[in-house]
C-alpha cells in the first residue's frame, strides 16, 4: 500500500456538510491524511486523504458554493 507521502497527481474535491465529521467516516476505512482540515476562510475548509489504492480525494465545505448551488436551482 502507498503512503501519504507517495501520492499524487491532481487532486479532486467532492463538496460535503461537515468536513471533520467526513474525515472521522474515512479513516476507519482505510483513509490516510494527505492534507490536514485547513480553513482557507469565510467558512471554505478543506483536507485531502489518501485512500487504499492511493488516491488523492479532497473534501470541502465552501458555503459561496452551496449559494451558487441554490441560485442554479431550477425555478429559483
């Protein structure tokens, strides 16, 4: 198995409600941390894992994205 360390390429950030809470869910699974939870913010955080086949999925919380999420809603 690779460690944090070996990962790369780039890295993909799936939008999630609670970026502590998906970390604690990952880790038991196997998730490695590649990048530790960072607040970058206005309430945009983000961390990144390594998972068992090495892959680099990021994980965010971005509230001016969930807003573009509402105003994009159809018949909004």
């Amino acid at each position: 198995m690779q460690g944090p360390s070996d990962a790369g390429g780039a890295i993909i950030h799936r939008h999630v409600d609670d970026v502590a809470q998906t970390l604690d869910t990952l880790r038991p699974m196997g998730a490695e941390e590649h990048e530790e939870q960072k607040d970058r913010g206005s309430g945009f955080v983000t961390a990144s894992v390594v998972d068992p086949l090495g892959n680099v999925p990021g994980i965010m919380h971005n509230p001016h994205y969930l807003e573009i999420q509402r105003t994009n809603l159809p018949g909004s």
